[in-house]
C-alpha cells in the first residue's frame, strides 16, 4: 500500500473524485520515474474507509474529515506479476463490495494516427511491438485509467517528452480498451 499525497499544486477542485484520483495516482506514478512496471490500484470512498478502518485511514493520511482531501483514496495493491501479460491479469481480479473503483497506471508506446496507415499487414503481436518501439514518431506514454462501479471512467495520458504535471492530457474516452478491461474486473 502506498500512500499517495496530492502534489502540492494539488487536482483541480472542479473535477470529479475520480478525476482527483487518477490524477493523483499520475503525480505519484511520476515521482517515482519512468521504465516502471504497471500499478494497480484500488479506489475507496474516503468518508467509508475512515468509518470501517479508521488505523488504515490515519495511516493513509486519510483520517481527518477534510474538504482538501480527495473523496477516493487509491491504495496501491501487490505488484503486477512480470511475464504475465495484462489481460489475462486483469481477468484474474474480482473485487469485494467494499472497492468503489480502481486504477492502473501503466507505460506503453503509442503512435500517432498519422502512422495507422502505415502499420505492415499481418503482423504478429510480438512483431508489431517491435515494428512500433522501431518507429520514428512513436511516444513513450504512461497512461493511468481509472473505474467506478457506476460505470465512470477517467483516464490520464502524459508523454515521457513532456514529463510534467501540466502537460497531462484528461479524458474519459483516451484509452477505452483499459477503461473496459478494469470495468470487467466489477462485474460478477
């Protein structure tokens, strides 16, 4: 478990708990650098977890009633095994009542969609990825999604060249194959 203090120019106050949560999970994501592993995250509501774990909470900073303080914490969950390609991880999860949301934050290369019509026709997965680190446009990203049970999604795109906390791109539809992977992860 990790606890993730908001950076001190804090999230936006207008946007929505989960918003706050998936871009406090970025900031802390960025303090610990790049070529990292994917992170996974559970979201619970902060007025619950003082209630139910009120230790847990302090120990979390999380254990004053506070209207600075986000209404998710994210709590940080055990590695994502190496080797073990994230679908298949992801369909290993199931979450108890207790979880609101969760998150990941994850690094990938990405291209831009200029470069689609030039992807080679038939290529494995295996050789795709090679094809993609080979090419000249490609951007080292890290991508942090996060997803309630209600069905919300947010997601947080920040390119490796632009490693900075205002340079975060946000939206609910940047990356909707992991937004729909991590909403499968809720369902029974």
């Amino acid at each position: 478990m990790s606890n993730l203090s908001p950076s001190p120019g804090g999230t936006p106050m207008a946007a929505t708990p989960l918003t706050r949560a998936v871009l406090e999970i970025d900031e802390y994501a960025s303090s610990l650098g790049w070529d990292k592993p994917a992170r996974l995250f559970a979201l619970v509501d902060t007025a619950q977890l003082r209630k139910s774990e009120p230790r847990l909470a302090r120990q979390l900073g999380q254990d004053q009633d506070d209207a600075g303080k986000s209404q998710l914490t994210p709590i940080e969950q055990d590695e994502v095994p190496k080797g073990t390609p994230l679908d298949k991880f992801l369909g290993t999860i199931a979450w108890p009542p207790s979880i609101a949301g969760c998150a990941l934050t994850v690094e990938r290369l990405m291209l831009p969609p200029s470069a689609e019509a030039s992807v080679p026709e038939g290529l494995s997965d295996k050789q795709l990825a090679k094809w993609v680190a080979a090419h000249p446009d490609r951007q080292e990203v890290r991508l942090t999604v996060g997803v309630l049970r209600d069905g919300s999604r947010e997601s947080a795109v920040r390119l490796r060249e632009k490693d900075s906390s205002t340079e975060v791109l946000t939206g609910a539809s940047l990356v909707p194959g992991l937004a729909e992977a991590l909403a499968a992860t809720f369902l029974d």
